[in-house]
C-alpha cells in the first residue's frame, strides 16, 4: 500500500469542485441540446448566492447580456443555467438523514413547478424557469437514499448483528500496510511533544471513545493524509500541534472497508451501501463501528483501512450520486469515480509503538498558515408546509 494522495484536491484550480461542475455542465448539454447563446448572466440574479455561484461557473464574457443587458456579469447558457440550478436548487436542499442524504428539490423539462417559494429566491426561480423551460418539485427519494438498506438495518439490532459481521469479514478485502508506507497520527498539546509514546494510542481508556476504539480495544488512529488527520483531531488556531510520521516495522494486515464490493444486489441489500453510509454517519453510528472493529480484531487483523467521515470535504465529492435511481456505487462505469471520493483512515488495533509493530520515523510541529473553504450555497424557505398542520399550529389555543 503505498503514500495516498486525494485525486480531486491535487488537480484543483480556480472556481469550486471543478470537477464536479464540469461533469454536470457536460450531462446538461446533452439534456439540453447544447446551444452556446448567452441567455442569462451573474447580474440577472437577485439572490447574492446564486451571482456568487453564477461568477464561479459562468463564462467571462463582456457582451451585453440578453436578459438584463449587463456587461460586466459572467455569461450562462442553457446548460451552465442547468448547472446553476442543480448545485443552487438541487445540492443546495440535500438534507442529511440517520443515514443517507437526499436532495429535497429536484427540475426536469417535464413538470411544473410546485415548491413553497420565500422573498429570498423566487424571483431568481421564475427566471431560471423561463430561460430554461423546466419544473422544480419536490423529489421524492428511492428509500434506500435515506438508510432503508437491510444489513445497515441489521448491523443496528443487536440480536441480527452478529450475521453481518460474519458478511463484512467474508466479503471485505484485506490490504497489508508494508514497512515502506508512511502515515500520520496527529496529537494535541501532549504533554512530552518529543516523546514517541505520546504518538501510541493511549495506555488507559480514554473517559471518550471514538469511533473504533472501547474499553476492550485500543485503537491508534492514522491517515496517509495529513490535512485528514488535522480535520479528524478538530484543530483549531489556538492548538498546540505536533505530528509523528510513522512507518509499520513488519507487514500489518488490514480489513479494507474502503473497498467498492463487486455485487449481485440492489441497494436496499447492498452490504456495500450499507458501510459506506455507516462511515458517513455522526456518532450514533459509533456503538456499530466499535462491533466491526472488534470482530475484525478477534479474526486476527492488525486494524481497518476505513473511509474518513470527511471524506467528501476533502475529495470535494457528492454523496449518494444517483443515476435514473441507481447508485452510481453500482454501476461498472462510475466504480473509479466513486472510489476516488474516499480518503482511507488507519486505524491499528492495541498499542503498536510500545509493542514493536509501527516506528516514529519523525516528529514535528505543525504550524497552520492558511485555512480555506470551498463551498456553494442552497436555498431557505423551500420546505414543504402541511396545510392542516400550519393552520392548527395558528390556531389560538382552546
């Protein structure tokens, strides 16, 4: 296993998630039969989000738009409007569920549109309706998208756990960590920064677990990127940070719960669906990890290889992709793609400096000299509003 390096992050440049803009204007010219006229520009939006987003993906353009007759707004076509519209309308409402995600509202040139609408947007809503000829409505996800997948469902019963965990341990590869590969652990303010027993994972349980470690298993935490293991330690400007880079001194084998499973399911059975949203989740989903840790601990393993829960922050990816209702998980031609979005943890089971099985090669301060954020924005006041529940709740009381 060698050094990881983020696909996304390396190769970015200019407006946000590059990448992911670019795809989507392709997928939108298709749609709507690409025609280069500019019929809308940045300026013709009131909604300050939307011109931010606008300037990010539209063309530099100084002819006078069509619409609100400016020269100085970044130009947009049908299709870059299309891509306006999904990263505003579509990403901007995904709402985060247990487990999953969905967007809430959804376009298509085939419905009418049908959202509750606020001051703060539905003037832009009705431009882009125009220009465009679409629908916004309000999308109703295929279940799985919101954690309706039966091994996730199982892993969370106590009395069905046990079944799949035997199914992660069968069909999950493992990987071996080799005395070649560096990686990370990241510690705040310890108390002997030079010390390499404070790089170890701790000798007492801590009074707080977190994701894999318990009071029967210790777990020292590592990544291969260390602006991941900076995130993950929830620094902060005022912190004391120091890093050891760390090398394994023998072969270390791991359960690779990073690995897309090749499948014969559809999503509501896929066990693959199933850990990729367990390891998106917060910490409720902690007492379920804590068991796969353990079970991969007492069938030998040295640790996990295990996507980091900032893993879409980091690679700049979507969650939960869909296309025509499938997983892009499950389709051959999306497979590297969906790879590509995950940034694998280390974590290695006991206490591998003091027993002899990792080596601090080095140790170092870390000193932070920029934080920046990439980041679009989303609509508020789209939600949809019972009618007999915001009547009664009016109501004055009887």
């Amino acid at each position: 296993m060698g050094k990881y390096i983020p696909h996304s992050k390396s190769n970015l440049s200019g407006s946000t998630h590059i990448k992911l803009i670019q795809t989507f204007v392709d997928i939108a010219r298709g749609f709507f039969k690409r025609n280069p006229k500019f019929l809308l520009c940045s300026r013709c939006f009131r909604n300050q989000g939307l011109r931010l987003d606008a300037v990010a993906i539209g063309v530099a353009d100084s002819s006078k738009c069509a619409n609100c007759g400016s020269l100085l707004g970044h130009k947009l076509d049908r299709a870059l409007i299309a891509t306006l519209a999904h990263r505003f309308f579509v990403l901007g409402t995904f709402h985060k569920f247990d487990y999953g995600a969905a967007p809430v509202v959804q376009f298509n040139e085939y419905q009418t549109t049908d959202i509750n609408m606020s001051e703060w947007f539905e003037a832009d809503l009705l431009l882009i309706e125009r220009a465009i000829k679409v629908g916004f409505f309000y999308y109703g996800p295929r279940l799985w998208m919101v954690g309706e997948v039966e091994p996730l469902k199982a892993l969370e019963e106590v009395d069905t756990r046990k079944e799949v965990l035997d199914q992660i341990l069968k069909e999950y590869p493992a990987v071996t960590l080799r005395p070649n590969s560096e990686f990370y652990r990241i510690r705040i303010a310890p108390s002997v920064p030079e010390n390499r027993s404070e790089y170890d994972s701790p000798p007492k349980a801590p009074s707080r677990f977190g994701r894999l470690d318990s009071a029967n298993l210790r777990v020292m935490y590592g990544s291969q990127d260390l602006q991941v293991c900076i995130h993950e330690c929830r620094a902060t400007a005022e912190d004391e940070i120091f890093v050891a880079t760390l090398t394994p001194k023998t072969d270390l084998r791991l359960l690779d719960l990073t690995e897309l499973l090749e499948e014969e399911r559809t999503e509501f059975e896929s066990l693959d669906m199933a850990i990729h949203m367990l390891f998106l989740a917060g910490n409720h989903s902690y007492d379920i990890a804590r068991e796969i840790a353990l079970a991969a601990q007492e069938a030998g393993f040295d640790g996990l290889l295990y996507p980091s829960y900032f893993s879409l922050l980091r690679t700049g990816g979507m969650p939960f992709e869909t296309l025509m209702g499938m997983s892009h998980r499950m389709i051959a031609g999306f497979k590297d793609r969906e790879k590509s979005k995950i940034v694998p943890n280390i974590a290695i089971f006991g206490r591998p400096i003091s027993d002899g099985r990792v080596e601090v090669k080095c140790i170092n301060k870390v000193v932070l000299t920029r934080v920046d954020y990439e980041y679009s924005f989303g609509p508020v006041g789209y939600q949809w509003i019972d009618p007999e529940r915001d009547a009664s709740e009016q109501s004055p009381a009887q």
